[in-house]
C-alpha cells in the first residue's frame, strides 16, 4: 500500500469513527458504540485500537516531526527550493508521455500536488535536521585533530621518475641512486629530469609538478615531498607503484587558518561521521523529537514508537 493511500485511509477512518462516536451511544461500561451491525457493537475504542495497530507507525512519526520541523525550519529558503526542485523532476519525469501527473499523484493516493510536496518537504527537512544534529556534536577538539592532521600548505616540488615498467626493479633503484650521487655532485636537477626521467608529464619542464596538497599524489610521494624543506631533495630514492622517485622541493605556502578552513572541516566530518555510522540518522531524529519533549500518554503508541526505532537501528547496522 502507498504512503499517500495510508494517510488518505486513516484520515478518513478516524473522520469516521469521531462521527459515528459523536452519536453518544454508550455501553454500560462507559464505552461509546460507534458501529451496531447484527446485533454486535463496535465501540470508538475498537476502531481506534485496530488503527493504532495498522496505521500508527506509518503515520505518527510523519506527524510527530511536520509539528518540530514545520517550525524549526519555517520559510527555510534551502529547503524549499529543494522541493520545487524535486517536484519539478518528478513532474518532467511522468509526463513525458502525455500524462497528466495530478492523474499520477493520486493513482499513488495522493489527494493533489500540496500533499505530495508535504511529503517531499518533510523528507528535505529531516536529512537538514539530521545534519545539523551531527553539527552541533562536533567538538572543537575534533575539528583542531582534523585540521592538524590534515590541513598543510600546497607546496611545489620537482621529479625524477625511473620506471619500473621499463627495467627490472634492481635496475631502476641503481639508476636512481646514481643521479642522486649526480646531484651530491653539483649536477643540475633539470638537466637530470629532462634527460632521465620517466615521466612524460613533467619531464620536459625540468621534472616540475607545480603546486599540489594532501591527497593529490600517491601517499609515499606526498609523505617525502611534505617532509623535505624548500631546495631539499631525497637522499635516497622514494618507492611508489609507479617506480622510482627523486624529489626537489622547490616551494611552500602557508596553510589556511583554521577560522577560514572550520567551515569546510565541519562538512567534511558531517559526512564522516555520516558514513562511518549509518544508524546516525534515526538515533539524530530520535534525540530532535525528544529534546522536543515526545512524551506518549497512550502506552501502546509509546511501544509502536520504541519498536519503529529498534527496527530502524537494526535495518542501518553493519552498513
């Protein structure tokens, strides 16, 4: 059953049991009739204790967040652009052959085009709130380990590549200490580099590779390259998957402060955070409608929620 014929059908069977209820028959245990049918009653209780039990799930957590998030993000410019987008989408994708998708919105149950961007808001406003919760748990401990461990100035370097495609690895380590000795020697590295080197990126420019950071090269490269200081070359040649490297290191900026960087940091631990544990995004809601005073008077629906949560955390764990 789609989710737009679930909201239609317990709207209507609730509309119908306050209706029917509104009659005031009552039983001698106080209970009112909402149904009589051959002669067996069927009290307001009866219905509204078999909807609970069919429909509560699907519908009381859509419930519970439209009341937090309709007010936490009123008029929230992102998110609504987002749905218009979205629909706009959707709408392009199912009229492509001629047809109508108000027809479409409401073979899937929808009663119009506002029900379903309800459903699309909601879906947008859940994913900022998930990631604003993990935002505001970041410490600022976390983003100075961050920005320590990864955040360094580009730096400039220079190379001389001996491939390993092209001789026998002995060969290619031999080769490279020996130019290495060229350069102990006074030799000229660009000389070296266009005469020697394997790579034909750089080779005719003297072996230069410009400006790069963290995580643009190979990481043994990058960890000699970031170690050596301006002018410097290794004394020993540095092994990758690609061979042999000499590396000159010809040039150093300062890094990025950390006020200018937080910004970023924190998006990028957002999706860390995000992808390392999958079930952050039920326990995040789970925290949001609490911190917003949940509170559930009917002891069954509070059963129906704690179960909904369980088999949400189960569904996202190991992923």
């Amino acid at each position: 059953m789609k989710k737009g014929k679930i909201v239609l059908g317990v709207a209507i069977a609730l509309s119908a049991v306050l209706l029917l209820s509104g009659c005031k028959t009552k039983l001698k245990n106080g209970k009112e009739v909402a149904i009589k049918i051959n002669g067996e009653n069927i009290t307001a209780d009866d219905l509204y204790d078999e909807l609970r039990e069919k429909y509560a799930k699907y519908q009381i957590i859509d419930d519970i967040d439209k009341k937090i998030f309709d007010v936490v993000y009123k008029g929230d410019k992102d998110i609504e652009e987002q749905v218009k987008n979205q629909y706009e989408s959707y709408e392009s994708q199912y009229t492509q052959n001629g047809q109508s998708f108000d027809e479409v919105l409401k073979n899937y149950g929808y009663e119009d085009a506002d029900q379903f961007k309800v459903e699309l808001r909601l879906s947008f406003q859940r994913s900022k709130a998930i990631e604003d919760y993990i935002k505001e748990n970041i410490s600022d401990k976390e983003i100075k380990k961050y920005y320590e461990e990864n955040y360094a100035g580009d730096i400039s370097a220079k190379h001389i590549l001996i491939s390993t495609s092209n001789m026998s690895e002995e060969d290619a380590l031999k080769k490279a200490k020996d130019l290495i000795n060229q350069l102990n020697d006074g030799a000229d590295f660009d000389t070296l580099a266009r005469e020697n080197s394997d790579d034909p990126g750089s080779k005719e420019k003297g072996g230069d590779l410009g400006y790069f950071n963290k995580g643009q090269m190979v990481e043994e490269f990058e960890n000699a390259a970031y170690a050596l200081n301006v002018d410097e070359y290794t004394k020993e040649p540095v092994k990758t998957s690609y061979g042999y490297h000499i590396i000159l290191k010809t040039g150093e900026k300062e890094k990025v402060s950390l006020k200018k960087a937080k910004e970023k940091i924190i998006e990028t631990l957002v999706q860390k955070k995000y992808n390392e544990d999958k079930t952050i995004s039920v326990t995040a809601l789970d925290e949001i409608r609490k911190n917003y005073g949940l509170k559930f008077k009917d002891s069954k629906l509070k059963s129906i929620y704690k179960e909904y949560i369980e088999e949400q955390l189960k569904q996202y764990e190991g992923q």
